[in-house]
C-alpha cells in the first residue's frame, strides 16, 4: 500500500487472511473496542503538549489476544524537506487447526515522501517460505509506474492518476492542522489513493476523531484518533501522534500496540472453520442462514446483498438467504466467446497473480480446450482438472502465483484458485476469485470454512470450485469481497469475523 499508508496497518490483518483462505480444499470429519486511550483530552490540549519527535518507533501486534510479531516504523528526514519513511513488519502466524504449521512472514516498506507528505516513490519486499515478492512504486508528474516482481512474474504498469490523488499523511497533516487552527472534529475528508495490491485507484476516507494520549512507559504522548476506510469500505482505526507515527492500530481482531499497551483480553480460537448450529441441505437452490459476529462494533455491513445472498440486518448479525450460483436455465454460448461485454473483457487479462500468458500454462489450457466449442464444458474440463491434479495440502505461502502452482503440483484453495483463473483465462474464458464462507453440510453436523473459489462468465458469472471439484454448486456460499487470486478479498472483513463468528441455520418452514 505504498501510496496510500505511511505504515501498513491492514498488512497485519491481511497477512492472516491468507492463512485462513488457505483452508484445507477437502471437507473436514463429520468486541470490536477502539485501541486503548485516555478520553476527555480536548484538541486544544493536545496541540499544546511538547511535541513528540520521535524517529523510531515499535508496536506489538496481537490477534485474538496472542502475540504474533512486531511492527517498527523509522522516519528520516531528507535534505529538501521530504521525509523517508521505513516499516518492518515480522509475524509468526500459526493457526490452531491440526497440521497447520506456522508461517513466517516479513514486509519491509520504504517510503519517499517530498515536502507537505507529497508521494514520491516506494519499494516493498515481502518475504513468505523463503519467497520474496518486490513491488516498486514512482510517481513522475501525473504518472505512477508500479513494476511488481517475483519468482515467476516481473510486470510493470503504467497509471494516470486522478486530480485528488494524495497519501494519507497528507490528508492527516491537513486535518490536524484545522483542528489547531479551531475546527471541531470529527473532521473528514475523502481523497484518491493507489492500491498497488490489485493494482487499482480508489476512494478512501481519513475521519479525525479527536485527541488523545496514549502511555509510553512513564510519559504521555499527545496523539490523534482517526479511522480510515478503503475503497472496499474496511476500517482501520488508529492514534497517531502529531508526526503521523503510530502509537496504536485496530483492525477486526488484530492489533499493533506500544509495549505495555495491549488490550487486556483471553485468547481466542484462530481457525480456517466454525461449527454450524443446525443442518446444511446437501443440494438447495435457496435456503436461509443467520451470521452473528460477537462485539462487532462496525456499522458498515460485513455481507451485502448481490447475486449471492440476499441480506437483512439483525440484533447482533445478519439474516441471509443464499442462492445457488450454477448457471441453471444460462443458454449454451460457443467457444470462442464472441459477445463479451466490455465491464467482462478485462478479465480475460493476464495479472501479477494467474499469469494467463504464461507459456506453460497457455499450452496447458490450449490442451484441455482443443477442439471443445461449448463454453461451459471447457471451463468445467479446466476446473475438474486443477481439482484432479493438485495435491490438496497448505501452499508454499499465501499469494503463491498461478506458475508458481503448476510448478508445485499442489495447493489450498487460493493457489487452487490462482491456476484456475489463468487457466480459464488462457482458454478465452473471463475468470474472477471470490472469497467468502463455504457451508459442507455432513451426515451428523456441519461446518463451514473461510475459503475461495472462482467465477465464469458463461453469459452471467457461474460459480465453480476447483478446490472442492464442485461444478454444479448448491446455494452453499457466502460472498466476502472480490480480489485478485491468490490475495484477500474480503480480508478487512476477515479480520472482522475471526473468532466472534458464528452460523446458524433455522429450521426448515
């Protein structure tokens, strides 16, 4: 998140994501309170503490009251007034599920900023089993080129950016400086910000909430309460103090803290599944479910309603009525498609993640499809395919490449997911990821699991699974978000519901 996040507070909650969408691709045997701070200090009072200059600092990140790693930011000032800024995140994330082994994961991230907090460049390297991806970010004028490499990719793109394009320093350096100059908070603005994640400019809102002061030790550091919400709608809500340096970050279930600081709370379960109160259908083309998230305090939905879900709020969750995304009563198309819309086209695209230019993987996808001419038979054959193919064990990391699977020969959801879209791709096939919940219904009980799967475009978009090697799918999923494959969509949801989730199916009328 170069150009949008001084430090990358959702890097934590996403990290984790890709530990829980990597669910085991077979079916199993049969409160959300702001980071701690001290209320009643007036904006006046805090604009008039000695002013912290900090140049290092470290937090602590936690996750459903556990430990996971650390989060250090360093500021450097520059000779012409900029400031560079670097963060190093370490998490050790190890999920309660039997046979899952801990993953290590780093990022380290520098930042240039010119005078005012004004973006310049960025460079990030993250490093996963050993894996290291590398983005870097410049802006030239109004251009912004991002090259992302890794072990079987080395892209670079090429943006126009919107006249509000700002980072979040900036916006924060101008909300603080109208809360000294009088101005009551809460204070808002919306600006553009670049996610070089999926590669995407999008709208993003800074709310300065008031002041503060947070305890380091035995001295008060004046800061700022803000929340920040992505494109997506997903919130970060941290104190800042005057410089922008963080002094404490929340976001669902993950929090970064000063030594000393951290929420006082039992630890809870971190797992890929939740147990369902009540019976899952084996085949429904609609039935009813009820989502309750515990001390969810976010008034932004979790679930939205959509081609999968149909979604009423209720005390303390959501009632949802699913539906089967199988393509039932869709005319058969031709292979090769001819009539794609152009808001589908750009799915057809090779990306960072399922490489659909790859060689290998064109002439994989050219011997799956040679000769068929319907649609849909084709994008079953590949989907059956990946399911047939690939073992069906944890990946080498969370964000592995479409490639990199081929390669490998095996995979969870997301790197079965990830071979999936370039393939279907590769075939002439617009292809998206989904996230979100699967339901298995069972013999005695059911479960559900965070997971991820693909969509087609056959004349609408058609859901198939090639982790479970479902491709007629009953009314079994729950829909989080959208996102490139192999990422988190839905994560900032995600690290809303770890831990405080629970389904429940009513009975039948």
């Amino acid at each position: 998140m170069s150009a949008r996040t001084p430090v990358p507070p959702v890097a934590l909650a996403l990290a984790l994501a890709s530990s829980l969408w990597a669910c085991r691709p077979v079916a199993p045997e049969a409160d959300g309170t702001p980071p701690q701070t001290h209320d009643g200090v007036t904006a006046a009072a805090a604009a008039n503490e000695q002013p912290q200059t900090a140049r290092a600092r470290t937090l602590q990140t936690r996750v459903l009251g556990r430990t996971v790693g650390t989060m250090a930011v360093e500021r450097t000032p520059l000779p012409d007034g900029g400031e560079r800024w670097d963060t190093r995140t370490e998490l050790l994330l190890a999920l309660d599920d039997a046979g899952d082994d801990p993953k290590r994961i780093e990022s380290r991230e520098s930042v240039e900023y010119g005078p005012g907090f004004a973006f310049r460049r960025s460079e990030e390297i993250s490093v996963e089993a050993g894996v290291e991806e590398r983005s870097e970010t410049t802006l030239a004028g109004e251009q912004l080129t991002v090259r992302v490499r890794g072990p079987a990719h080395d892209r670079t793109h090429h943006f126009t950016t919107p006249a509000d394009f700002r980072s979040e320093l900036s916006v924060f350096d101008e909300l603080v400086r109208e809360a000294e100059g009088g101005a009551k908070p809460p204070l808002t603005r919306s600006y553009s910000s670049f996610d070089d994640d999926n590669l995407r400019f999008e709208r993003d809102t800074l709310t300065l909430l008031g002041a503060t002061t947070i305890a380091d030790g035995e001295q008060q550091i004046a800061g700022w309460r803000i929340e920040a919400r992505d494109g997506d709608g997903d919130r970060v809500l941290a104190v800042l103090d005057r410089q922008g340096m963080p002094l404490s970050l929340e976001v669902g279930v993950f929090t970064a803290s000063l030594p000393g600081n951290a929420k006082d709370e039992p630890q809870g379960r971190l797992s890929s599944y939740l147990t369902i109160d009540g019976n899952v259908p084996r085949r429904a083309e609609s039935f009813a479910i009820e989502l309750r998230v515990e001390g969810d305090d976010d008034t932004a939905p979790l679930v939205e309603s959509g081609p999968y879900q149909d979604v009423t709020r209720i005390d303390g969750g959501w009632a949802l009525t699913l539906h089967a995304r199988n393509g039932a009563g869709l005319r058969a198309r031709a292979l090769p498609l001819r009539d794609v819309p152009a808001d589908v086209r750009r799915f057809l695209e090779p990306t960072t993640t399922s490489q659909s230019d790859d060689p290998a993987i064109v002439e994989q996808a050219r011997a799956l499809v040679d000769g068929q001419t319907d649609a849909r038979t084709a994008a079953v054959a590949i989907v059956q395919w990946v399911h047939e193919t690939l073992g069906k064990r944890d990946g080498t990391r969370g964000a592995a490449t479409a490639a990199e699977v081929l390669s490998a020969g095996y995979g969870d959801c997301t790197e079965h997911a990830a071979l999936a879209v370039a393939l279907l791709r590769a075939a002439g096939l617009p292809a998206r990821n989904a996230s979100g919940m699967v339901l298995i219904p069972g013999f005695f009980s059911a479960d559900a699991g965070y997971h991820a799967w693909v969509e087609v475009w056959l004349g609408d978009w058609v859901v198939l699974d090639p982790a479970l090697g479902v491709t007629d799918v009953a009314a079994h999923y729950v829909l989080l978000g959208y996102d490139e494959p192999g990422l988190d969509g839905g994560g900032g949801r995600l690290a809303r519901m770890l831990g405080r989730t629970t389904v429940h199916v009513p009975p039948a009328r």
